[in-house]
C-alpha cells in the first residue's frame, strides 16, 4: 500500500498515522508531553540511536508537533518543545496508554496520576457534545463532499451501507 497517496485521502486517521504513526514519534511526543525536551533526555529515556531521534525530531517538528529552540549557542544546542498541536495530541497517546494497561498491563504498567490530589486517572474517548463514551455510539464514517456513509462499525447496525466499504478511520 502507498501510503502516503492512502493519507492524502478523506481518512483523518490516516492522515495522522502518516505524521506520527511510528512507534518512536509517539514515544517522543510520550516524553516530551511529561516535560522532557533535550535530546539527550530522549535518547537515554528511549535507548533510540541518535540517528533514529534525529530523523524523527525533525519529521516532528516539520509536521508542527514540536517546535526547535537554541537554548545554548556555545556549543549550539537545542530543545524540543511541544506546540498546541502536539499538546493536543498528548491525551490520544494517554488513551492508548489507557488500552494497552487494559489489554496488555501483564506484569503491571505505569499509569497516570492526578498531580493535584494523587488519584489514578484513566483516559477514555467520549463524546465531546455528549460525553458518552466512544465505544457505546453506534458511529459511521461520512466522506466530506456529499455524506455518503462509506463505512459503519461492525456488530452495531447490521444495515447497508452505501458506497465502498472501507475501514473506519
């Protein structure tokens, strides 16, 4: 599959897998959105070669996720902040997080913390003009152009969909 042509299609999911769907990307964004921001704080907390993180610091940035700041000119060194955008991407990686402790958590895992009052927080995906969780709406994926339904969650609603199918994202 292109990706890349995959991406530049109506899939919103898609378009952000392309931007920070390696495993790395997220484990740096992870970081960064726990206050890490120097290089050196991100090679040593992931074991990633300095290759690796170079390539992906700048994919980062490029695609306005992390911003790039001089914070020493002698020797030039620089740090790696989180921009609105990348913030706003912080509580999809904390939901992830929330799956893989469900699904995954053998052995026990990290979790989040309210750093107020110390009770464990768990992120969840709702609705934001309802509040009800994803998982319990019987969703449908609508192209941009004309509302045609192209896709609806299997096991829900058993009725025709119009148009090709194609997976939810």
């Amino acid at each position: 599959m292109d990706f890349e042509t995959f991406s530049a299609g109506p899939c919103p999911v898609a378009r952000a897998l392309l931007r920070v769907g390696d495993a790395w990307s997220m484990m740096i964004l992870r970081d960064a959105g726990l206050g890490m921001t120097r290089f050196e704080q991100f090679r040593s907390r992931l074991g990633i070669a300095p290759n690796i993180l170079t390539r992906r610091l700048a994919a980062l940035t490029e695609h306005g996720m992390l911003e790039k700041r001089r914070y020493s000119q002698r020797p030039p060194r620089d740090e790696y902040v989180l921009t609105d955008k990348g913030r706003e991407f912080v509580p999809i990686l904390a939901a992830i997080g929330a799956w893989g402790a469900r699904h995954h958590g053998e052995g026990g895992t990290s979790h989040m913390e309210d750093a107020a009052s110390g009770t464990r927080v768990e992120a969840v995906v709702a609705d934001r003009a309802t509040g009800r969780l994803l998982a319990d709406i019987d969703v449908r994926m609508v192209l941009p152009d004309d509302g045609e339904t192209i896709a609806r969650r299997p096991g829900l609603d058993p009725g025709p969909l119009t148009g090709p199918s194609l997976p939810i994202g």
